[in-house]
C-alpha cells in the first residue's frame, strides 16, 4: 500500500536507542574518574557563575546575527519524539476552539516551523527568545500569532495570558540557562499553562559526546558537578540526568509522565570515529 504520509515525513528517520545508556554511563563514569587525577578545575563563586551566564545570553543575540538561519536545522524529528501531540488533537479533534503551543527559546524557528506546517489548522504559536536577531527571522515568517523577545530569567512573562498554553516546548533550552535559574523559569511557565498541559522536553544528557569533549580538552569547565560548561563562543552548556530534570520540574508542578535517554550514534567513516550522543526526551504534565 502507498504511503499517505507527506514527502517531508516519510524522509524523516528518528532514532533514540542506537545504544544502552547504562553500559554508556559506566563507561564514560570509568573514564571521568581516571581524567580527574589530571584535571585542576577553576573555581567559580555564584556571582562568577552569573556574570557567565549573562555574557553567554548576550553571546546568543551576536550568534543569530552571523549564523543567521543557516546553521540548525528544522527539527522534523519532533511529530515523532512527541507523538502526544497527534493523539491529543485526534481526542480533541470535535472541539471548535484551537490549541495553543509556546516555543520557549525559539531561536529563528526550527521546532515551530515544522509544528506549524503539520499543525496549523488546529494550532496556534507564540514563541520567543533573548536575541532580537532571532525573533525578528522568525517574526518575518508570519507563522506566529506573537513572537517576541524575552530573557526569560528576568521580569513576568506578560505577553501571554495566564492558564492559556496547552503545550510548551524547551528543545535545548534550558541547558542554555544556569541551573539556579531553573526553578524559576520554570513556574513562569507554569503560570501560563492549562492544568493537564503538558512541556515537551528535549536537551542535552549527562555523558553526551559535546560533554566529555570539554573534559578531554581541559577547556570550558565551569562547574563539573553540576555539569555547567561554557563553549568558546561564550554560550553555556549544561547536562542533565533524568533525574535532576524530574526532581526540579515536580517541585514547579509537573508530573513527568514519559522520559527516556535517546541515544544517538553517529559514525564518521572516513576519520574512522564513533560519535555517541546522549539526549533527555521527556513530557512533563502540569498538575
């Protein structure tokens, strides 16, 4: 039988068990532990922490105005990580009002431009994110019923009202924001969510290739504890275990009700690597 899905979706392969995260885990634990007898780690105060926190978010707004939209691809993958999408409007689907998502760190538009596509006679979207540069590529799509910059550790989220969203999306958003921020922003989004509205969740996961790199190269290392890295364009990384993602969330009220380690891995034939990387997919539920 002839496939019904759309050219776009039947290109896409999602893949998220290439490996066992437990045998990786050891592994790379095994390793950590003979690096740390070679490793003289700086120590950073809060206020040190902070100050690298604000230089990486300004560093965002200077990254979309050289990369413009050209450097991440569209995120076509998501329909698939995140089936409870589809099954909600199919529950939903006799229901005249629309559906309401909120793309928290939306860059120029990579998760919201494919949601759109598939969802936008059903949905609707606001997005934002701390660059001008990226929110104005994404405003000139015209896809968004409000796209808007906001640095979401300072000051209420206003520009949506509350109990409105029925999902929101963080897809590498808050391993970009220190973890002492989290808390916060998080019930900031809270507040604008319908109860039963649930957070589609995917980062970057603890012993992720992009992770042990700044151990092996002895470089960027703010806080190896809480997994907090700095890149060399200034922006920050951080990791995540399930869970420390599932203990933050529920103190904010959220219920996790699907979480997993997507394991990737990416082979380069010609330099002959093996490139394994971690990723946390997970749906949190307000409660």
């Amino acid at each position: 039988m002839e496939s019904t899905l759309p050219k776009e979706e039947k290109q896409v392969q999602y893949f998220s068990k290439d490996f066992e995260y437990e045998d990786h885990l050891k592994q790379e634990s095994e390793k950590l532990s003979h690096l740390l007898d070679k490793l003289s780690l700086k120590e950073y105060s809060l206020d040190q922490q902070m100050e690298i926190q604000q230089i990486a978010q300004e560093s965002w707004d200077e990254f979309y105005k050289n990369n413009q939209d050209k450097f991440f691809k569209n995120r076509n993958y998501l329909s698939f990580a995140f089936d409870l999408i589809t099954k909600h409007i199919e529950d939903n689907q006799d229901k005249e009002e629309k559906l309401y998502l909120f793309e928290v760190g939306s860059g120029t538009g990579n998760t919201i431009v494919p949601l759109h596509d598939k969802y936008n006679s059903v949905m609707r979207f606001y997005a934002c994110d701390f660059s001008q540069n990226a929110v104005q590529l994404l405003d000139n799509l015209k896809i968004c019923e409000k796209a808007f910059v906001k640095d979401m550790v300072k000051g209420d989220l206003v520009e949506i009202d509350d109990d409105k969203l029925d999902f929101v999306t963080m897809i590498f958003f808050l391993s970009a924001i220190h973890p002492s921020e989290h808390p916060q922003v998080i019930n900031k989004i809270a507040q604008k969510m319908k109860k039963g509205g649930s957070i589609l969740f995917r980062d970057y996961g603890a012993y992720d290739l992009a992770m042990m790199r700044f151990i092996n190269k002895k470089k960027g290392i703010i806080d190896l504890d809480k997994m907090i890295f700095q890149r060399g364009d200034k922006t920050l990384a951080c990791f995540f275990t399930i869970e420390k993602l599932v203990e933050v969330m529920g103190q904010n009220g959220f219920e996790c009700v699907q979480q997993e380690y997507c394991t990737i891995e990416n082979k380069n034939i010609k330099r002959n690597l093996v490139m394994r990387r971690v990723f946390i997919n997970a749906i949190f539920q307000k409660q």
